[in-house]
C-alpha cells in the first residue's frame, strides 16, 4: 500500500515537471517572436548560402586533349562530375599547340580561386601560353552562379596573366604593348558578372631601370594629352586646365601677346613655335629624358619642332608643370 502512494506521487511530479516545461518553452517562443527572432517570408539567412556553397564543392574535374597530330595537341576538353554523373562540360582550343611531352607537365585546371569574390570556388580552364613577342597566359573563366551552374565569363578568354586580388575586389592582366613597355589593367566585376575596365597604366617591360616605371608612365600621359587635346582647337583653354597647372598656366597667360576677351593661352607653345604656316602634321615622338621630363618632336611636312615638358605627380595621375623648347626647335624647310 505504501508502495503504491509513492508510486502516484513520483508520477504526479513528473507530470508537473512537464507542465512547467512546456510552459517555458512556450514564454521562449513568444519572447523571441516579440524579439523579431522569427525570419520574414523569403528570407534566407545563411542556409541558402550554405547550400549553394555545398552543391559547389561536390564537383570533381577531369580533362583530357584533342589531337591536333600524333605529337601535338590543339584543344582541351574539361568535365565536371557530381555525383558520378557528368553535370559540366566545356571545350576550349588552346592559343598554341602543346606538346604531347609537355602537357603532363601543366595545370590545365583550377578550381580552388574565387574569382568573382563571392566566397565560392570558381573554375579557371588553362589555354598554354602565347609566345608571340612576349610570354602570356591565357585561360577561360567560370563563376558559380546562385542557379548552381557554372557560367562563362567572355572576356576572361582576353585577359594576359590574369591575377586575382582579394584585398580589393580586382583583377588585373598585363602584356607587352610594345618593345619597352608593358601595360596593365584592372577590372571590377559588375552586379551581373561582367568585367569593367577601371584603370589603365603603362610600366617599363625591362625591369634594369630603376626609373623605368616612371619614365614610361609620364611618356603615357604626355602620349594621351597631345592624343586627347591636340585634336581639339588651340583655342579650347578649358580642356587643356586639366592637363597643367597653375604655374603654366600663368605662363601660357603671360605669353599671349595679342588682343583677346577673358583669359586667353599661348596653347599653340605645344605644337609650334608661332605665326606662318606649319603645313601638314607628320609624325609626333616622345622621349622620356628622366623622371619628369619628356622632349616632344613634332614634325610637319616642312617645318619641325620640338618642345621638352616638366611633369610633375598630381595625386594618381599628372600635370604638365613647365615647357621649354630645345635649342634645335622650330626648324623650317625651305
């Protein structure tokens, strides 16, 4: 009988202890609710990501070559797999033939960079290298998109030695542009995955120079400025303020001699020496001297002319601080 009373008492505490329970839980639930604890329709929170990222990571590549003969190859074909199943497959032609003997000597693939900085891997297809003047590598990108699909990125196809740049969100490619020189440009990525070119400088292709840099970079904005202005009239002042500053610009003022209304500039300094007839322009050449300073050589069909400019840094580009012309300016054919 004792027994039995003991037995209904346990049980009756427990059924509280349940009791008690369910209404904590229930006060949770309303506390977080009244939070705003509870996700809106639609939301997706990091599961959604988690999931993209997930399904990305069960693609396993394998590639393999179309023969362009019995020693060469002239394409590459990629192929990804999930789940045994081939759910990827691309084709590319590769820039120029690659040996059978040097192929396995290559990384045709890679699949660990993120290259649109969304966190997820994306897929780099190597195309050899172009070795025509210079050495180049050239690849075909693809980025995982929120479908869970790879999508081409075309104008990855043109980028010489793509490299990626996490701490600012760009990419850059650089190839030789001439002898001396080497250019590079950087991208971003647009909302939809395309590449926009932002910024473009020279350099000095041959790295013997400690000032070779420079001396390329201010031939590149002298090159632009006699190639954006001189195609507009003499008189144009307001296109030309941006490329000088305020010293020349007194000077070129100081320098015009003739009647005018408002500020007017001796801008012809540029071009030739003043008065009479140039004739035809033939040709335009630019010559770093150092640092700072580029000697122009203009020449018409019967006059020539040659200017040296004073360039100076202004923040992330320049401006034509002084000109000069050389001894030998101002030559006229007779």
């Amino acid at each position: 009988m004792i027994e039995i009373k003991v037995a209904k008492k346990e049980q009756s505490a427990s059924i509280a202890r349940l009791i008690m329970m369910d209404a904590l839980m229930m006060c949770c639930a309303l506390l977080l609710l009244a939070c705003g604890g509870k996700k809106t329709q639609g939301e997706s929170g990091d599961s959604d990501s988690d999931s993209i990222t997930s399904l990305r990571q069960q693609y396993r590549f394998e590639h393999q070559f179309i023969k362009a003969d019995d020693k060469n190859y002239d394409s590459i074909v990629v192929k990804g797999y999930k789940e045994g199943k081939v759910a990827f497959e691309c084709r590319h032609e590769l820039v120029d033939y690659v040996s059978v003997e040097n192929a396995a000597d290559m990384e045709w693939i890679n699949d660990t960079t993120d290259i649109n900085f969304d966190g997820i891997p994306d897929l780099q297809v190597y195309r050899s290298v172009f070795v025509r003047g210079q050495v180049a590598h050239l690849y075909a990108g693809y980025v995982w998109t929120p479908q869970q699909k790879f999508e081409e990125v075309e104008e990855w196809k043109d980028l010489f030695n793509p490299e990626v740049h996490p701490e600012d969100q760009t990419i850059t490619a650089n190839y030789r542009s001439d002898a001396n020189e080497r250019t590079y440009d950087t991208y971003k990525w647009t909302d939809d995955n395309k590449l926009e070119l932002i910024k473009t400088r020279k350099g000095a292709f041959f790295g013997d120079d400690p000032l070779g840099d420079e001396k390329v970079a201010i031939k590149y904005f002298v090159e632009q400025f006699y190639e954006d202005w001189g195609k507009k009239e003499l008189d144009d002042y307001d296109a030309l303020k941006p490329y000088i500053t305020p010293k020349l610009r007194k000077y070129l003022a100081d320098a015009y001699e003739f009647d005018c209304e408002g500020e007017c500039l001796a801008t012809w300094k540029f071009f030739y020496e003043g008065g009479g007839d140039v004739g035809e322009w033939k040709s335009c050449t630019f010559t770093p001297r150092d640092e700072s300073h580029v000697l122009v050589e203009i020449e018409y069909d019967n006059y020539k002319y040659d200017v040296l400019l004073k360039v100076i840094k202004d923040g992330d580009t320049y401006k034509i601080d002084s000109l000069k012309q050389e001894s030998r300016a101002a030559l006229r054919f007779q």
